[in-house]
C-alpha cells in the first residue's frame, strides 16, 4: 500500500514530492476500500486544485497550509483507523529498549525500562493521552504495574 507517507515525514519533503506521494495514497485508499473510503474522490479534486495552484504560482504559506490540512483529512479517514481508542506503550527517551540494526532483541537489558502503558482517544492529533498503568519500578515484572 502506498500509504507510507506519514504527516511528520512530510513535512521535510519538496510540495511536488509531497504532492505526489498524497495522490499515490489517496488512490490507493480509493482503489482499496472503495464504499468504505467514500471522500476519496472529493480528496482528489481537492489535490487537484492544489496541484493547479501550485503550477501557477507556486507553494506560499497559504498552499503549504492547505496541503497539509487535506493531507491530515484524507490520511485520516483511512477506515483502518476507525476506532476509538489505541493503547500505546511510553518510555523514556533515552531508553526505548529498541535494538541497533544489527542486532536483534536479545540484546536489549532484561530490565531498566520505565514502562507506561497509555490511551490515545480518539485517535487524531490532538487526541488526549492518559495514562493506564505506570511501572513502579524499572522492571517488567507485571506485579509491578500500577493501575491509574
């Protein structure tokens, strides 16, 4: 699926690039879920336009805004992320328990983690996060979870 394309990685990409890539993913979603993608068609049309006012006069403050308006809309609607809540995993930044490329996780610490398992509802930007369980210590022994 060429849906790839995500709103921070956007951001850094010329207009013409990121013109593109949403078109790719506005066709994509209309080609996948059809009934289910109902805006699709109306997404395009307004890429359209947008690609229209950029061929004129190129991509000023106003574009670059609306580009990004009908990105977050059209990615939005992707019927994969229609529900409520998403249950999300928090750590600290400077210990995301994550392996380097070259190995595997088998060589991540076996404790050390400040774990937070968190709610993101509803599932949007500005969507609100609060907190579910938060570790007690900085190990990943479930007895150490506390319930908020």
């Amino acid at each position: 699926m060429a849906l790839a394309i995500t709103l921070a990685s956007a951001q850094g990409e010329e207009p013409a690039g990121q013109l593109k890539s949403l078109r790719l993913a506005i066709e994509d979603l209309t080609t996948t879920f059809g009934a289910r993608y109902p805006q699709g068609k109306a997404f395009a049309g307004r890429l359209s336009e947008l690609e229209g006012r950029m061929a004129a006069n190129g991509g000023n403050q106003e574009f670059t805004d609306a580009l990004a308006k009908l990105r977050s809309d059209a990615l939005l609607a992707n019927p994969l992320l229609d529900f409520e809540r998403l249950l999300l995993v928090e750590r600290d930044a400077n210990k995301l328990g994550l392996p380097q490329n070259w190995e595997g996780n088998s060589s991540l610490p076996r404790d050390g983690f400040n774990n937070r398992i968190a709610v993101l509802s509803p599932v949007r930007p500005n969507g609100e996060v609060r907190p579910l369980f938060k570790s007690l210590t900085h190990s990943h022994s479930s007895s150490d979870l506390l319930l908020q």
